[in-house]
C-alpha cells in the first residue's frame, strides 16, 4: 500500500497468532495498524484480524490459480471508529484510498509478472 511500511512482529508476522505491523503516513504522521493472523494457508490464504485503535474487523490475502497465472483477492471488513462521523468520514477519503490501492495493486502486478 502507498505509504505504508509493514513488518513481521510475533512470528516475525507468519502462521497462526503471528503478528504484524503497518504503519501508514509520512513521517511522524499517520496510524499504526495491528494485526494477528487467525488463518494461515499459504501460499493461498492469509486472514488476519486488525487490533489496532484506529483499524479493526477482518481482512484476508487469498491467491487462485487462473488461465495464464494467479488472481490476487484482497478483501477488509473493518469497524470504522467514531460512529456516524467515522462513517462520514469515510466518504470524503474514500476515492484518495482507492486511487491508493488501485496503484498498490498495479504494482504489485507490474512486479511480479517481471519475476
């Protein structure tokens, strides 16, 4: 994801009950999101439960074989803090977190079919 580093913490962020870090900004500002993996299949499947203050609900890594090479499905059901505001909240930076993910996902695809 743009602007996100992310690192193994328990585990060193493998198997079940392993743990991972994201922190996502610029510099000193943006959020740390946590989370525990609660599935482990790889190299097919990876769900993991986000425990963080901000970031929480479910999200899954799932990889399916397909004609000419593999389908990347990356799926979140979070919890959006602060209620009708967060909700609201939502909207406004929906669109800058798709173009984000959009151009995540590209290149992720760019790097990969290179390999």
């Amino acid at each position: 994801m743009l602007g996100t580093r992310v690192r193994g913490t328990v585990n060193g962020g493998s198997g079940v009950g392993g743990g991972i870090e994201a922190w996502t900004g610029i510099g000193p500002v943006g959020f740390l999101d946590t989370m525990v993996i609660t599935v482990w299949e790889p190299p097919h499947r990876c769900v993991v439960r986000h425990t963080g203050r901000l970031v929480r609900g479910g999200g899954a890594f799932e990889v399916a074989e397909a004609s000419g090479g593999s389908v990347v499905t990356w799926s979140e059901d979070l919890d959006l803090p602060g209620g009708w505001i967060g909700r609201l909240g939502w909207w406004v930076i929906r669109p800058g977190i798709r173009y984000g993910v959009a151009r995540s996902l590209a290149g992720l695809a760019r790097s990969v079919s290179q390999s």
